[in-house]
C-alpha cells in the first residue's frame, strides 16, 4: 500500500480546503514544487496533485506550478481537476503527469474514458470517486449527480477501469480518520480494483489500520493536511508499511 502525499493547487499555490469549501482554504505554500521535493526526498514514489481552479471551472490556472513541480522532482505525478477531454490529457502527458484522474467528466460523458483508455492504457487513467451521503458529487465537489457511487463504479469497472480514488468528502480535512468500511465494501465488490482511499487520513495508525483491514489489499491512500500540520510522518509512514509489506 502506497502512501500518496497530497497537493491541492489554487491559483499557483498549495492549499487545503474544508470539505471542499472554496470559502474556506489554509494557504500552506507559495512554492508547492519544494514541498514536492521534500515528499520524494522521504521517500514518496507517486504523488497525487489536485488542479482546484480546473475542478471547479473546467480551467487550469496552475500549468506554472505544474511546471515547476515536474522540474524540481522525478517521482510520478498523478494529476486530477478539470480533466474533461482527451486534449486535456494530451497536454498534461507534455508535461510529464504520469497518471491521469477523471472525476466530473466519467459521469457526464463517459466516452471520455474510453478514449483515455483507448489512447492510454488502463494503468495510466484513474476515476475519482467524490462521494457524499452515498451519491457521486462534481464540479469541485459542488454539484450532486444523483448517481450512486456503487452503480457508477459498476459501470467504469465494466468500462475497463481498474484504478480508483475513492473519497469520502464528509472525512476530508476533517483529521477525524478515514471511512475503512467503504474501502472494504468496495475491495470484497470489486477484488481486483486497484483502490486508492482519501479523506480523514491523519496518522501513522490510520495507515495501518487500512492495511490491516484491507490485508493490504489497498493500492494507496492519500494524506495532505495531516502531513503539512505535524500530525504525520510520511518518511516514518512509508517505512512502517514497508515493512508490513515484507512480512507478509
């Protein structure tokens, strides 16, 4: 199980938001390309980054900052947030983005997916699940779609999907712990999912609880505001589910 350290980009910076509340975000840094390195230096393989301004308007304002980022590290970049065309992956495969996550457009036009599987293989698209009160929220996670996340998750699975983010809106940012039963419903569902869990990671012991739960099963889980306050030790994180890992 990966430990995916988090970036939310707004306006070229990196910020966290409550609850996904535009109204209420912490600025932690002017500079998310050195917040990056410090991530690869402790030894974090794949690192997850959120455009906020594309999510929520359908366009980026942060391709400087991507830039800097993808300059400044070598470890791979997973990149959601207003990805809603083959053109936009197009782009953000120019700037290096290994991993691409769809959200918004999975749900309204499907046949993006496809053209992203088509083009880049399953390992490199991955569906963003934003879930609250059991249904599949968009648009920054603003807008309530009415699909069930499990039909929803039927439907990409079917699709050729195989990577997901699957978020629990009502945990993030919350330091509160993440919702492990979801992640179980969903792995005994779909057994060859690769499963990336978010929101309310906030401790070394979440971490290992989801491996615990999952029998490491889990692909990853993404953590950002617990790392920027103290509360977690990415370096010490990874070594612990390392070695989890090779004693089993």
């Amino acid at each position: 199980m990966l430990v995916l350290p988090a970036i939310d980009l707004l306006d070229n910076e990196a910020v966290r938001l409550l609850q996904g509340d535009y109204s209420k975000k912490t600025v932690y840094s002017s500079e998310p390309e050195k917040m990056i390195k410090v991530f690869e230096e402790q030894g974090a393989t794949l690192i997850h980054i959120v455009d906020l301004n594309a999510a929520k308007t359908g366009k980026s304002e942060n391709e400087k900052a991507i830039r800097k980022i993808k300059d400044n590290c070598s470890v791979e970049l997973e990149l959601g947030g207003g990805i809603r065309s083959l053109e936009n992956m197009k782009f953000y495969d120019g700037l290096g983005v290994s991993r691409f996550i769809l959200g918004t457009v999975a749900v309204e036009d499907p046949s993006v997916v496809e053209q992203g599987l088509k083009t880049y293989g399953p390992n490199r698209i991955v569906i963003g699940v934003d879930a609250k009160d059991g249904y599949v929220r968009t648009k920054g996670w603003e807008t309530n779609s009415g699909i069930k996340y499990t039909d929803f998750l039927k439907t990409m699975y079917v699709m050729g999907i195989r990577h997901v983010i699957f978020t629990d809106i009502s945990k993030d940012g919350m330091m509160a712990g993440p919702n492990t039963a979801v992640y179980l419903e969903l792995l005994a569902e779909f057994p060859d999912l690769q499963l990336v869990a978010s929101g309310g990671v906030s401790s070394i012991g979440d971490l290992v609880n989801l491996y615990d739960a999952s029998k490491g099963k889990l692909f990853g889980a993404i953590t950002g505001k617990a790392i920027y306050e103290g509360k977690l030790d990415l370096k010490e994180s990874i070594r612990i589910l390392s070695k989890k890992r090779n004693e089993n």
